[in-house]
C-alpha cells in the first residue's frame, strides 16, 4: 500500500532543522488537497445521488475504524448546528465504538462480524447512505458495514487512499485520493487524513445544498442556538425577503426560529402555509418562494 510506504526523500527528517521539517510537511498537506482534484465529478455525482436517495427520512451513516473513523465523525457532528441535519437521521459507526474516538481500541478494526453486526442492529435500508472512510481501503470493519449495507439497499460511498482496494470495489460510488506515501512512514493523520476530510467536506456540503439547507449562499437551514447566530438569522431573513430587521424578528418568532419558514412568513405566508410550500419543494427555499409570490399578485 502506497501509504505505507517509506519514502526515502524523509528518512533523516528527525535530524532536520524544525523549519524544514515544518516546510516538507507542509508540501505534502498541499500535495494531498491536489490529489482531490481528479475526484470532482466522482464528489458531485455521489453527493447527488445521496441527496436524492436521502429524501425526507434517509439516514447519513457514517463508518469507518482509529484515524479514519474519527475524521468521518468530525464531518458528520458539524451537519447539525451547521444545517439543523436531524440528529435521528445521523449515524456513525466507529469501530471500537465511541470510547474508541478517544483511545485506541486494539483489534476492533479487524472485526468484519461487529461492522455486519452494527448494520443489522441500525435497520439499515434502502433511504440511507452509507460513507466508508478507510486509508488503507482494506480495513475489516469498514469493508463488512458497507458490504453488509450495499446488500440491505443503502447507497454505499467509500472513501480511500489506496489504489484498487476493497473498499473502493465493494461501494457504489468510490472516490480515491491518491495520497502516496507519508512523510512520517504510515501516519496516515497526515495527508491521508487531510484529504479525506477535505473529500468529506466537499461531499457532505454539497448534500446539503442539493437538498435545499443552503440559500444565496447563505445557511438557511442554520439551527439558531444562541444570541450571535439569532442575529445572523434576522439578517439572512431580512435580506433574502427584502424586509426590515424588526419584521424579520417578528417573523423568525412566528416561524419557530426555522429561517427557511420565516423567510416566507415574511414575504406573507402563515407558518402552516410556508411548511407546505416547503413540502412541495423538497425544502428548497427558492422554489417555495417562486410559487409563493405568484399566488401573492393573484390575490392583489
């Protein structure tokens, strides 16, 4: 495997200066964002395809075993307060379980009967989507949770550093970010691991965008939790409506701190009028509002 790999332009890095050690590592965190480059269309077209199997119950799972695990939990716990994702409708299956975001848990990785074990326990089905994160592409838990899952139905994504390897085999859309050896022999929290969160902010992001959370480039599906991200939310409503910041107020009141609601609720609907409006426009903010106002000019 090409991660694990010396490579013999750093065999003596512990005797550099700091300052070129610093530099060298620095070169291969820039060298592992270019290896994401060939990936584009592969990211869009499984970030579509997620989004349209997701639909309005699917489930987000994230899987994945030690380094590779915790970055696939650090994508996923970042879509509720950024996008409101519903808690309910994301899962992560780390090897080892959630002590092992913390420690190392031995051997948990290698355990294909625990990785099929957790998809039967979770229901996995057909509206789910299932992300397998692996450096290495050939991790036992990994490889089972989204084999295992394939076969239920869910739309499986795998996510790996090596070239030709299991997991990239096994899951329907396979994106590879081909990072070559590390500067420290198979550390793979290094530019491994910075690719695949790259991969992963790049996938996650665009579900969400697909699926309506984002507005004029704005996060209009942003879950209000505190004074500062309010007063954000009063000026998403006030700018996307083209109304004052005391109606925008009053409306996100109305609209239960949903921006996406208020937003319409201030253009004039009730908050059961903007929720169907929303329903019929599988939550895309834009739609709702193309239909909202033309039924505004027929009543003038």
């Amino acid at each position: 495997m090409s991660t694990e790999q010396v490579d013999p332009r750093y065999v003596s890095i512990d005797c550099w200066p700091s300052v070129s050690a610093v530099e060298a590592m620095l070169e291969g965190q820039m060298a592992a964002i270019a290896a994401i480059k060939s990936q584009v269309a592969t990211i869009a077209s499984a970030a579509e395809a997620a989004a349209r199997r997701l639909g309005a119950t699917g489930r987000l799972i994230y899987a994945g075993a030690g380094t590779s695990g915790r970055v696939a939990v650090q994508d996923g716990v970042e879509l509720f307060p950024t996008y409101n994702w519903p808690r309910e409708r994301l899962v992560f299956l780390m090897a080892g379980g959630s002590a092992a975001l913390t420690e190392s848990v031995e051997g948990a990785e290698d355990d294909a009967a625990a990785g099929r074990e957790a998809v039967a326990q979770l229901g996995v089905e057909a509206s789910d989507v299932v992300i397998g994160v692996a450096a290495s592409g050939r991790t036992p838990y990994t490889l089972a949770v989204t084999e295992a899952a394939r076969e239920a139905g869910a739309l499986t994504i795998g996510v790996a550093n090596n070239p030709g390897v299991g997991l990239l085999t096994k899951a329907e859309h396979a994106i590879l970010a081909d990072t070559g050896s590390e500067i420290v022999a198979g550390s793979t929290r290094m530019k491994a691991g910075t690719a695949q969160k790259a991969v992963l902010n790049l996938l996650s992001t665009t579900i969400m965008l697909r699926r309506g959370l984002v507005h004029q480039g704005l996060m209009v599906n942003m879950r209000v939790s505190n004074r500062k991200l309010r007063g954000r939310a009063e000026a998403m409503v006030s700018n996307i409506a083209g109304v004052s910041r005391d109606v925008a107020a009053a409306a996100l009141d109305r609209a239960g701190e949903e921006i996406r609601r208020a937003v319409l609720v201030a253009l004039g609907a009730s908050a059961d009028e903007a929720d169907d409006l929303l329903v019929a426009h599988d939550g895309a903010l834009a739609g709702a509002m193309a239909a909202l106002r033309p039924r505004q000019a027929a009543e003038c």
